[in-house]
C-alpha cells in the first residue's frame, strides 16, 4: 500500500515586518496581502496543501491563534488538525511536534512542510513541484526541498547549492543532488549565486518520512525530541485534549529556540531538491508587498482612500475608513492599520523591526 501524504502548515510566524498590519494579535499569516482578494496567505497555504496530499492537514501554531486558524481553514473549505504550541520555540519544535501527532495516526507517513506565510503566483507550477518533492522523499528514503529560482541577488534568505550531476538519479523528473545549504550572503556572494545558476532561494519547505524526521531530531536535537516523547506517551495512552495540551506545555518548557534549517537539514544527509520558478515570494516586507501587487501609472503601489500627487515609488496602505494623502515624496512606505501608522522610506522597509523594538522597549507593547 502506498504511503499516505500529509502537509503539516507551519503558522507560528510573527510577521514583524509587516508591522502595523501584521500584530501579536493577527500575524502576516492571516493577512490578505494579495491584489485581488484571493484570502489570506494561511488560506491559500491550506488549499495549495490540500491539492497535494490525501491525508491529514496539520496546522501547528500558536495556542492562541488555533481559533483564528480553524476559523481561516473553515472558510477555505479545508480539513485540519490544530495542532496548539503553548509559546513558540521554532521550526524545529514546531516540525517535531508534528510529527509526534502523525506518527500516533500513521507510523508510515510522508511530511510536507509548508509555511504558512508565503505567496506563489503560479499555483499549478507549484502544485507539479510539490507532486515531485512528495515522490522523491518516498524514494529511498530521502529529504527533498523546493528551492526556487533567484530573480535577484538577495541577502535576506539562505540558499540550497546544487551538486554537479545533472540528476539525483531517483527517477523523478528534475530533481537535483543538493551540495550544502548555504547560510544568508553578502551582496556580491548573492550576485555570483544568481550569475553562476547553482543556487536556489531555499523557501523552507520540506517533504520527509516522519520516521526519518523523527530519527534526525533525535540525532541532531536529542534534547528537543527527548523532551517531545512526554507528547507521544500522552498520546499513546489515549489521553484526552487537556492532557495532551499539559504534556506539551511541560515539553516547551525545556525545548530550545532552533530553525529546522540549523537545527537538522543543514547537517543531514542525501537532501535533494526539486528546482521550481512559481513566482513565489516570502512576502518578508513592505517592499515585497509592493512588488506583489504591482504600481499602477503613475508608480505607485495604493490600497484604500489614498491619492498621491508629485510622487512615485510609494506604498501607501489604509484601512477602510480612513485617508492618506502624500504631495511631493517619493519612495516612501505609509501604512495605516489599526490605531498605528508607519512610516519608512522603501529601500529600509526591511528595518520595520526597529520600530517593533523601540515601541517595545518604550513600553508601548499594546500596538505591537
């Protein structure tokens, strides 16, 4: 019998960079940030997963966003599982704890792991990628990443470089031998990557045997997979919802703050990857939202009441209601969301995170 296909969404991120949209309270996650209104980055997520497995549908995500999360996945029409972390610890705990509850309801379950906070422009080149990176985990029991084509010399993200051989040899068309992860670079190493054509964007998405996920925590994370097996004993006895939630908070209590990156693909072996351009974007900053949705005539990127007169180059975002109005400036970032504006000329659209910290280190945590 062919082994079933699982997605487990990771929808713990914080989006602090898409401040003041993005809060404690609403995260990137649950954001439409889409020009036409499709939903929100964690509904599309689930219906990109939901086209590519034919098992369970695991969202892992805060305690406290686990209602918004059901309540996303109901009006996208999507199955799933809450799976509830008491406070974040990372993707690596996230991942674990996932397949704590997999490997309870099926021992021979293939993971794919999606963020939940990313956009793709292209869903049925992405929908054969994901086809492909399924296929290839189930072969010989490797891990398979999507690492996707550069359109720029970016410094923000790590890369995936490619071995020489022109096939990982797994019969599954296009899949590549992946020669190490590479950690976030300099400009100029950015450039050679995009010049020479051997480095892909590494987008964090992974499609493993929980089995084999299960053995490289414990051999790479021993602390964060020991600290997991109070889950599964819980579990295994048939403990009800409560109880499960009391083992999980005490695993968390003693679980360290590590990516799945860092803590385990960086350092495993037999990783492959299926080389995919799907028009995908992080949608890491205000500057990628502008990209997204793209500036009309006059160069600039609005949403909501919001005129511009002798300017280009902005981003100007407001919620219903409300006005902006910018006479003579150019390549600013203006969001009004809530009771918070930002301001942040484009090209530090990336340094929203400074605002994040200095109104938390002011006390003013009850915009955050």
């Amino acid at each position: 019998m062919p082994a079933v296909r699982h997605a487990v969404i990771l929808a713990g991120g914080s989006g602090t960079r898409l401040w003041p949209a993005s809060r404690r309270a609403r995260p990137k996650q649950f954001l439409d940030l889409t020009p036409d209104g499709a939903g929100s980055l964690l509904a599309l997520a689930l219906r990109r997963a939901r086209g590519a497995v034919d098992g369970t549908v695991v969202v892992v995500t805060a305690a406290d966003h686990a209602a918004m999360c059901q309540a996303e996945a109901e009006a996208a029409g999507v199955a799933v599982t809450i799976v509830g972390e008491p406070t974040g610890r990372n993707t690596a705990a996230a991942l674990g704890l996932a397949a704590v509850h997999l490997l309870h309801r099926d021992p021979d379950a293939v993971i794919g792991a999606l963020p939940a906070d990313q956009h793709v422009g292209d869903e049925p080149a992405m929908a054969r990628a994901l086809e492909r990176a399924f296929a290839a985990a189930e072969r010989a029991d490797r891990i398979c990443t999507i690492g996707l084509t550069p359109s720029r010399p970016e410094t923000g993200f790590g890369y995936l470089e490619l071995a020489a051989a022109p096939d990982a040899g797994l019969g599954v068309p296009g899949v590549r031998e992946v020669a190490r992860f590479v950690e976030k670079p300099d400009a100029a190493t950015a450039a050679a990557y995009v010049a020479g054509g051997r480095h892909l964007w590494n987008g964090g998405m992974f499609f493993l045997r929980a089995r084999r996920l299960a053995d490289e925590l414990a051999r790479r994370l021993p602390a964060t997979w020991a600290a997991l097996g109070g889950v599964a004993a819980a579990l295994a006895a048939g403990a009800d919802a409560d109880a499960v939630a009391a083992a999980t908070r005490a695993a968390y209590a003693t679980i360290p703050s590590i990516s799945i990156d860092h803590g385990v693909m960086e350092h495993a072996e037999g990783v492959v990857t299926v080389p995919a351009d799907v028009g995908w974007s992080d949608v890491g900053s205000w500057a990628a939202v502008a990209e997204l949705r793209g500036a009309s005539a006059d160069g600039n990127v609005t949403a909501g009441a919001v005129v511009v007169r002798d300017g280009r180059g902005n981003l100007a975002i407001t919620d219903p209601g409300r006005a902006i109005a910018l006479v003579g400036v150019s390549d600013l970032v203006v969001v009004q969301a809530g009771d918070a504006i930002l301001v942040v000329p484009r090209d530090r659209a990336q340094d929203v995170r400074l605002a994040v910290e200095a109104l938390a280190q002011a006390g003013l945590d009850r915009f955050l």
